[in-house]
C-alpha cells in the first residue's frame, strides 16, 4: 500500500470530500460566512482563501492518497489567516502556535496510522517556520461530526488544555511532543480525524 502526503494546492482542491470544499466556516467570520452560503459562493470563497495563504504564508494543508486516491486531508494556519477562531470565547490563538483548523479520514483507512503521520508532517512545517505549538478549539460538548474537532479526542491524543471553557476550551500540543509520539497514540490520531467529517465518497485521481 502505498502512501504520500501532498501539500494542498487549489489544484488538488477537488480531492477534498464535496462538504468540506464548500465549507467556509474557518476562512470566513460568521457573517461573512453566512452571506457567502446565501449566494452560493461558498467553493469560490474557500478557493480564495487557501489561493491567499498560499501566497501570503505558504503551504495551509496537507492531503493523504493512498495507493493514489485521496483519503484524507488536514487544514492549518496562523491565527491572523483563520477569521472564525476571533469569535471563540477562548480566543486569541497563542503568537507562537498555528491553529488546527479541522482534518479527517475517510472511513475504512482509519486505525492505519494516517492521523499520526498527517499531524507530524504538520508539527515538522511549522516547527521549520519558527512556531512552538499547534493549538485547537475544542469542542466539549461534541455530540456529531462537525468542523469543530472535540475536546476529549484532542486530550486524549496529547493536547492541554490552556484556556478552560464549557464549551469550547482551547488546547495545545507542544510540537517536540508531537515529533516524539509513541505507537500507542496513533489509532487515537485516526480516531479524532475520522469523526470530523463523514463523506466517504472521494472523487478518484
């Protein structure tokens, strides 16, 4: 079984399941966000906004093909490129950390070590780009797949609470301790990625 991870690019965009190319609840604030779906141009938005990260900061996600079909992707950034996280009781984002926007794994590839790998092919960016931390918004309350990833998966795969909230507490992983997890950890890795999103009909390279 071969696999690789491909930084993600307005080219393979559409290797990204339907709902979450559509999605804007991140890029955009909610308002913002809201008047996008209402005239239908949520895809156009998500497009220009990875097109000006790309340009402004570089690489914002990676996408996961396994013997060449697209299985999984996750979405990161700076703080100051993800609009959404300002309106969390428990903001702002710590200086030194890169916000884990969402990610997931199609179904039927979890419990392969794929979260793992994602998340320290992320920690090795952004730890090269001089950052400390990658820190999440949690969901505490989490009952269904949503773009918010919930509060006990992240807990349970490293991450510390830093700003505690009944709803949504902020949560950090120290990037060394993210380069240094043992096996044990990663089918909690697929776990958390696997119940972000659950659309597993991907569009075939």
């Amino acid at each position: 079984m071969g696999r690789r991870l491909v930084p993600l690019t307005l080219d393979n965009l559409p290797d990204l399941p339907k709902r979450c190319r559509s999605c804007v609840f991140w890029e955009l604030d909610p308002v913002s966000g809201e008047a996008a779906a209402d005239v239908g141009r949520s895809e156009q938005e998500k497009e220009s906004w990875i097109s000006a990260v790309l340009l402004e900061w570089g690489s914002c996600g990676r996408v996961v093909y396994v013997d060449e079909v697209p299985v999984g992707y996750v979405l990161y950034a700076p703080p100051a490129y993800v609009p959404r996280s300002t309106a969390f009781p428990t903001s702002p984002v710590s200086p030194d950390a890169v916000q884990l926007m969402t990610a997931w794994i199609m179904p039927g590839y979890q419990g392969q070590g794929l979260g793992r790998v994602m998340v320290q092919t992320v920690a090795k960016d952004v730890m090269r780009r001089g950052f400390k931390a990658i820190e999440a918004f949690g969901d505490a309350r989490w009952k269904e797949p949503a773009c918010v990833l919930p509060a006990d998966h992240l807990l349970a795969v490293g991450f510390k609470t830093v700003r505690p909230h009944h709803a949504f507490p902020r949560l950090r992983l120290e990037l060394r301790t993210a380069l240094s997890w043992k096996e044990d950890v990663e089918m909690a890795w697929d776990r958390l990625f696997g119940v972000v999103k659950k659309e597993p009909a991907l569009r075939p390279l």
